[in-house]
C-alpha cells in the first residue's frame, strides 16, 4: 500500500463515529485509537483511517476515500449499512467496466459529505 494514512476533518465527530463505526464493520474496519477529538479506523493494529474536529478552512471540501472490500458481498454490506444509516446513495453496487473489468463498487455520501467508496477488485 502507498498510503500510511488518510484523515478528513468532520463537523460533528459523534456523527461521523456512529457512521464510520457502522460502514467499516463489513469491510474489517473497526475503530482502534479514539482522543475524542480525533478517531483512528484500520483492520489491525495501526489505524490508517482517521476522522477529526473541524478547525481549518471554511466551507464545504468534498473528499473521497475508496476502501477496499475482500470481496463482493463485502461491498454489498457497507452499501446495505450507510443506506440503512439514511447514507446519500450516489451509486448502488454495481461493475464499473471503465475503470476495469473486476472493478465492483458502491459509493455513498457520509455525514459531512465526504464521497466513501467500497469496492472489490476480485472477480467471483
């Protein structure tokens, strides 16, 4: 992996906690590190998804972070949680041949805005 971590400031910490706690379940995710003012997601030890209290900049910055699913049912079940959580559906689960012939992905929005993406790159 290229990336040691990625961290989106948020608006309402409590939130954004309840729906990255929810979606990141069927991906493996789960919350590791939490100093109230910031919350660190990974699927071992180190967290490698990161969530904060706004302070910087005014306005709304969309943002988007793809998460990786080990498989299509995966991705299926984050698509069910955030829509079961009144998540924005941007895309439904589905194939997106433009990208690659694998490429199974859902995107939908979370508290803030921010565009979260769970795709599979396996075939099955």
């Amino acid at each position: 992996m290229l990336l040691d971590h990625v961290s989106f400031q948020v608006q309402d910490i409590e939130a954004s906690g309840r729906f990255y706690d929810t979606v990141l379940v069927p991906l493996a995710g789960r919350r590791i590190m939490d100093f109230g003012e910031a919350i660190g997601y990974g699927t071992g030890d180190h967290p490698d998804f990161w969530i904060s209290r706004q302070e910087t900049g005014d306005g709304f910055r969309e943002s988007h972070i793809a998460l990786i699913a080990p498989n299509r049912a995966a991705v299926d079940a984050f698509f069910a949680a955030a829509a079961g959580l009144g998540a924005e559906v941007l895309h439904e689960p589905g194939l997106w041949p433009e990208y690659h012939e694998r490429y199974y992905g859902a995107f939908v929005r979370d508290p803030d805005g921010n565009n979260v993406e769970a795709v599979c790159h396996r075939a099955e």
